[in-house]
C-alpha cells in the first residue's frame, strides 16, 4: 500500500465522522468546501467522499454563491 492510498482512506474516514456530526446543521461548512480549501481536486474529493466528480463541482458552485 502507497503511503498517499493509506492517507486517502484516512481521510475519507475523517470526512465520514464529519458528515456525521454536523448532519442537519445549515451553517456547517460543506466538505467540499473544506477539502477545496486543503487543495484537493474534484477527482480526489470524489474519491474521498464517494461523491461524483461533477456533484463537487455543484456544491463547490453552490457555496461560492452562498458566501458572496
């Protein structure tokens, strides 16, 4: 196992846990959002969260929208 496959899984954990705590809370900061922010592309935030790829991109959109 590749150290950035172990990291990876780490953190589609830690995105798991997350998505968890904050279920329901409409002021939380969207995932997608948070793992912009870290430098990830839509193709590894996709991977993390099990989302599609163009589901980030909307998300990512929608909370830019959100923030102006």
């Amino acid at each position: 196992m590749t150290v950035e496959k172990a990291m990876a899984g780490i953190l589609a954990l830690m995105v798991e846990e997350r998505e968890r705590r904050v279920d329901g809370d409409k002021g939380a900061v969207k995932i997608e959002a948070l793992l912009a922010r870290a430098g990830l592309s839509h193709e590894d935030m996709a991977a993390v969260t099990g989302k599609n790829p163009n589901a980030i991109r909307v998300a990512l959109h929608r909370a830019k929208a959100k923030a102006a």
